[in-house]
C-alpha cells in the first residue's frame, strides 16, 4: 500500500515486534523505514507459540499476517495445553482448554520469513546499527548509525530487543535485563527420532512436564515433521559464559555487559538434572544434541522502565518489558503493542503531535505489559514447584486455578477496547493543548 500519511516512522529492530509493526503501518497507509543491524531477517529456528490474543491481534494489524502465520504453523494434536508430574508418575496434573486452534506452534524462522514476504523490502534497510539518536524541540528526530550514516524520522520506535540500545539511549544504562536465575536447552528434532524417544502420544501435541527446579516442553512443527524442544533449568549461580580461544585461555563473564546470552552446554547437564525423573521427560532430554546452546533467560523485573516513551521515542516488544517464555505470552504482547502503535499512528494528521501519541501509546499498554514480567515468574516457580508454597504446582486442586487465571488473564483481552483507549487518550491530550 502506497503511503498516504504525513507522518514516516522509524522502526529500529527487525524481529518479531518491528516486523510486524511495519506490517501494521503498511495497512494503514503510514509511511515508515525499518532499520536492522543484522544483514537480514532471521530468527533461530527453534520453535514459537503464539496464543489467542496475539492471534487476534494479527488480525487486527492486517489479515494477511494473520494468514501468513496460519500457513506457517503446526495444528495442534488436541486443542489443550497438558502438564505432567514429570518427576513422580509421568501423569496428568492439569489440562486447559485453548479452544479451536489455539496456541498453535511453528518454527521462529519459517513465522518470520512468511512475515518479512509482505514487507516491501525498499522500506527496510540492513547493516544499520544504532549508535546515538537525536530529539531535538525544532526538526525531526534523527539516527546516526555505526557506519557514520544518519536518517531522519517524526517518530522512532525502538523495537530492538531484550538488549535494546534503544533503551538505553532513551533511559540510561541502569534500565537492563538481569538474569531470571534459569536457562534453557533448545532443540528441533525429526519426528521420527522423537517417537522413538517418547511415543506417538506424547509427541503429537503440546505437552510440559513438571517438577523441581526445572521442566520441559514439547509440540510438533513444520506441519508435524519436527518436534520443538525445550528444557528449562532453575540456576542458583549469577550467569556465566565459559569458552576457549583459539590459544586455550579461558574467559568467563556476567553476560550482561556484553549482551551474551548464550554459552557453551552439555547433554550431560540436564542429564544429571533430570536423572530421578519419569522416563518421558528423561527421553525429551535425550533428543537434544549432544553440546546445546545454553541460553540464559533475561527479564526487566528488576530495573523496569517508567514509561515506554520519552519524546518522540518510544519501546516496544522486549525493549520494552522483556519477560521469560513460561507463559508463552513476549512474543504476544510485542503483537500488541505494534497494533497500539499502528492504531494510534493511524490517528495522527500533525506529526508535531506524535509525542501526545506516544504519550497515550504507554499508558495504556504499561500496567499489562509490566504484570507480565512478574506473573512469568510466578508461573515458572509453579512449574518448577518452587516459591514461598512449592505444592501449588503438584496437585490439579492447587495448580489448575492458579495458572488458569494468568493464561486467560493474557488470552482474553479485548484488543478492540485496548484501541479504543488509545484513540480515546491521545484525543484527550490533543483537547487538552
């Protein structure tokens, strides 16, 4: 769609949330350029759910997202999500409805590769990173990237991930990620292989097993040829990263100053983790490769941001409010804020008002976005039969109302009212003026 809007957005971040905000602005005839650093779109191909509420979002970003997602995804074996003692019977402690097609999972790369083929690639440029932003009260605000070039914008939205240097470019180095004390082996494997492993039950849908300190998740992808693998592990110590150069020293650091968040793992390690647990899970373990990836899980609890805006800049996605996966629900919530800011950008006839915009963008979308980073704690201590009561997550009579409420508490939101806050907000501030 040709652009029609006085307004040009810059987006700066090409995963998930950028992405899908430029498709958002592309239906509404807005004009914008994505920056990325990288020399492409790409995303590791692990496996992604996305849950109902980021499928209506979707939806009302541009049916054709939507749509492309549908291509791009595995159905569900059965439309629940089940959780097993992993640790005591390999039986059922909870099952919850998803409805019809509901959290269906694909591979990251195959979702946003499906995404980027509805981007016209003359709005997005590659090899751009961000080393400083200028917002000045007269002029537009303006980008100056590594390779010494600049570029202007009414508005940028900095949609750069859990290490955003958007963020702190806008807030100060204070405001990072720090490590949620857990980790993760991740893995997709031939099916075949992982019925072999865990049989044909077991790997047809979407299931975790449960139990202390640590758990796991299976479903099936690339239309049922592989399943994702994911083991999660509860750590006690800070986050390291120990390698060997090519001269045999040896190196260890936080992974926070220099944004590494993968390190060198071992089978052997969960292995030894999950070593008293049920056959099932003890099997998802064996399907991993023989030396993973570590990653280390990062979130914003400890140094929130106060607001996602400052300016004519503004967070979306993990820059903004970066959470755990055990809700299944960052991915989500960075949907919705591209649809909060299409919505409100949409409104926007004088570019001198965007900060009003940006204003409304972040009150409406703070206190959910933030209850999400807290609440995905909370459902990995349930997980992992961890907190101040470690048997809620054991029993169905405890387990299944308390981690009902925090599903549907992300699944059932009216998106629609969540746009007409907005527009509602930023009305109100240009009243106001």
């Amino acid at each position: 769609m040709t652009a029609s809007r006085p307004l040009h957005v810059a987006i700066v971040g090409g995963g998930i949330t950028g992405l899908v905000l430029a498709i958002g602005l592309r239906a509404r005839g807005v004009s914008f350029t994505l920056y990325e650093r990288a020399s492409g779109f790409s995303e590791f191909g692990a496996g992604i759910g996305l849950s109902p509420n980021a499928e209506i979002a979707m939806t009302l970003l541009d049916p054709q997202l939507h749509a492309a997602f549908k291509e791009a995804v595995t159905p569900n074996g059965l439309d629940y999500f089940q959780w097993i003692d992993g640790f005591n019977t390999n039986d059922h402690i909870f099952k919850l409805h998803l409805g019809k097609d509901g959290f269906q999972g694909g591979r990251r790369s195959e979702i946003l590769g499906a995404w980027a083929a509805l981007v016209d690639q003359a709005n997005v440029q590659f090899n751009k990173e961000v080393v400083s932003v200028e917002d000045p009260k007269d002029g537009p605000v303006t980008l100056h990237f590594a390779d010494g070039t600049t570029s202007t914008a009414h508005v940028v939205i900095g949609a750069d991930g859990v290490w955003s240097r958007m963020r702190t470019l806008l807030f100060g180095p204070e405001y990072r990620a720090t490590y949620s004390r857990q980790y993760c082996f991740r893995a997709v494997v031939p099916m075949e292989g992982a019925v072999a492993a865990l049989g044909e039950d077991r790997s047809s849908s979407r299931f975790m097993y449960n139990g202390p300190g640590a758990h796991a998740i299976t479903y099936p992808v690339a239309k049922g040829a592989m399943l994702n693998v994911l083991v999660v592990v509860q750590d006690p110590k800070p986050w390291t990263t120990t390698d060997t150069d090519n001269q045999g020293k040896v190196s260890t650091d936080t992974g926070v100053a220099n944004r590494q968040t993968t390190g060198r793992g071992h089978r052997e390690d969960a292995e030894k983790v999950f070593e008293k647990w049920q056959a099932t899970p003890r099997g998802v373990v064996s399907l991993l490769p023989e030396t993973p990836d570590r990653w280390a899980i990062f979130d914003m609890l400890e140094h929130p941001v106060p607001a996602y805006n400052r300016g004519r800049i503004a967070l979306a996605g993990d820059a903004a409010h970066a959470a755990g996966p055990h809700l299944g629900a960052g991915a989500g919530f960075g949907i919705e804020d591209a649809l909060a800011l299409s919505t409100i950008f949409a409104e926007v006839k004088d570019p001198s008002t965007v900060d009003s915009a940006l204003s409304a963008y972040s009150k409406v979308r703070y206190e959910r976005t933030q209850w999400l980073v807290r609440a995905t704690r909370d459902a990995v201590d349930l997980f992992q039969w961890q907190g101040p009561d470690p048997n809620k997550g054991k029993d169905a009579a405890t387990f299944g109302p308390e981690i009902t409420w925090r599903f549907h508490t992300v699944w059932k939101y009216d998106l629609e009212q969540m746009q007409a806050e907005v527009k509602a907000l930023y009305v109100a501030a240009l009243g106001a003026k």
